[in-house]
C-alpha cells in the first residue's frame, strides 16, 4: 500500500511540475526597444532599453527563477529574482524589463543593455538555466524611438498563417516581426506593457456579421456541436452499461461454475418454462390466500389483582371534619 502511495505521489509531483513547464513555455519575447531617446520611462525617471515579455497562457505565469541574457552562450546571465509578487504575469499580460545595466534598480532592471550599433540577441530560458523558452535576433541599425516586436501579441508563424488565410487585412503580410513607429499613422505605435496593435474594431466580429448577419450559420453550428455531443455521451453510456452488465454476468457464471454454452442453454428456455417455475414457487408460498381477507379478533387473558392497581397507591386528601 505505502509503494502505491509513494508511485501516485511521484507522478503527481510529475504532472504538477510538467504543467508549470507547460505553462513556463507560454511566454514570449514581445517587443525591444534599443534606442530609447524620448520614449517611456522607468520609476528612477531614466530613459533605457525595455524588453517586454508576453504571457500567452490563459493562467498566471510566475517568470520569477527564469533567466534573461544577451548571450545565447551564457544563458544564466540574469535571473529574475524570487520573492517579487510583480513577477506573476496575469493571463494575456505584459511585464517589461530595463536593459539599462542596474540590477541594483529592482527585480526588473537587467544587468546588460542593448548595443545600438550592433544585432542584439536575446534569449529567455527556465529556472533549469538549459531549457530555452524563446529567443530573438534584433537586426542592427534600430532607429531611435522605434520598436522592433511581434505583430500581434504572443503570435508564432502558424498564427500568422492562419491569419492569412481567414483575416483579408494580413494577406499581403509576410513578417511576424515588425517595426512600431509612432510618427508613422499605419496603426503601429510603440506600446510598452500593453498590446502591440491598438483595436478599435474586431475583424472577425465585422466579418461575421457580413457573412452571417442574421445567425443562421453560428447557430446550427452551435445545435450541431450540443446535439453531437449529447449523441456521444448516450453512446459512451451505452457502452460502459453494456461492458459493465457482460462483466457482472461473467462474474456470476464463474461463481456458480456455469460455462458459456449452459448459459446459452439456460438463456434460450421458452417463456412458458419459466411461468411454470414462477407459478410453482408462488403456490408453494401462498397455500392460505383465501385467509387474507379475514379479520380474527380474539380476546386475551387478563388477570387482575387489586394490588397492582395504582389508584392504592396514591395517598388520600385528609378529611378536615
């Protein structure tokens, strides 16, 4: 019993920890910005270099433990510290670090900046200091003011390719990484800690409504979905009655020693045997129904003796005359 316990105790620890790898992987180098002339400020009012990064999962991300570095070869460079609650990322949330070369400064301040001449690298690994979570090559000759980051937030190639294929605005599109640039009115704006593309409508809603304006189509999609699946329940339930039953009669079959070809015998009786049987057996344990409508009163036996009446045991009011 101990040796059960102690296996489902390891695979739990097993899945727990598989699940905050999982959920660990979900993060996301979002945008960089290198040259940061006249552009967002960090708490000491100092213009630097920010990263931010993306948690793409629909759970809270805790990045604390994980390593941040410029790099590639020394992946441990920087490690977010512990302890910090503004290390757990919010589902679909942002949090930016200052490459400005001031751990000192706080959890969020790197101790590496960002060349402006040069290609920057930057990598994110996991608390184990191997896995490599995502990484990013910012091509060199940045502009100032001017952020290099994914076109939409947390996005990979198959969502790009997906979005080419359903959205029209992405079918000339051919980068997931792009440059934002607020002198330029394309939509693009430098958004640190907050989404890349800034919408004011929902293309798949305004589709939706050209293609499907009265909801024909969403609505025998979703009755299609419901019925199919009370469809595959009622089978599942189907099935499991019907194994659970063939288990139950096989368990009986083994106890009293019966083989599949008796119970076939058995089962292939006629219904008049079995009528007989169970007139038999009702004969055999009603031999005075006719006595049922019958009420017998009889009278019972008492003896009575004066010394077990209570009213000689009760104590008599005195007589004042």
């Amino acid at each position: 019993m101990k040796k059960v316990a102690g296996i489902g105790l390891l695979l739990l620890l097993c899945t727990l920890w598989s699940v905050q790898a999982q959920r660990t992987t979900s993060l996301k180098i979002n945008e960089i910005l290198v040259i940061n002339d006249d552009n967002f400020q960090d708490e000491y009012g100092q213009k630097s270099p920010w990263i931010e990064i993306f948690n793409a999962s629909p759970g809270t991300v805790n990045i604390a433990g994980c390593y941040l570095t410029d790099d590639i070869r020394f992946p441990k460079k920087y490690m977010v510290p512990k302890g910090d609650v503004l290390t757990k990322i919010s589902p679909r949330q942002h949090v930016l670090f200052w490459a400005d070369n001031k751990p000192s400064h706080g959890t969020f301040h790197l101790n590496f900046t960002l060349n402006m001449d040069e290609a920057n690298s930057i990598a994110l690994f996991d608390s184990d200091g191997r896995t490599l979570i995502d990484s990013i090559t910012v091509p060199a000759g940045q502009r100032p003011n001017v952020s290099y980051g994914l076109i939409e937030d947390g996005w990979t190639l198959k969502h790009l390719q997906e979005a080419k294929r359903t959205l029209p605005s992405y079918q000339q599109v051919t980068d997931l990484w792009v440059y934002f640039d607020d002198s330029v009115n394309d939509g693009r704006y430098i958004t640190p800690s907050s989404n890349n593309k800034i919408l004011d409508t929902n293309e798949k809603i305004e589709n939706f409504k050209e293609n499907d304006s009265w909801g024909i189509g969403m609505t025998l999609t979703a009755m299609g979905v419901v019925f199919s699946g009370l469809l595959l329940l009622y089978l599942i339930f189907k099935l499991i009655g019907y194994i659970a039953v063939s288990l139950t009669h096989q368990r009986v079959m083994k106890a009293k020693g019966i083989s599949i070809e008796e119970a076939k015998d058995i089962a292939g009786q006629s219904g008049d045997i079995y009528a007989a049987i169970a007139l038999a057996i009702y004969e055999a344990t009603e031999l005075h129904d006719e006595e049922n409508t019958i009420l017998t009163i009889r009278n019972t036996a008492r003896t009575y003796s004066p010394w077990s009446s209570k009213i000689y045991t009760l104590r008599e009011i005195p007589n004042k005359k």
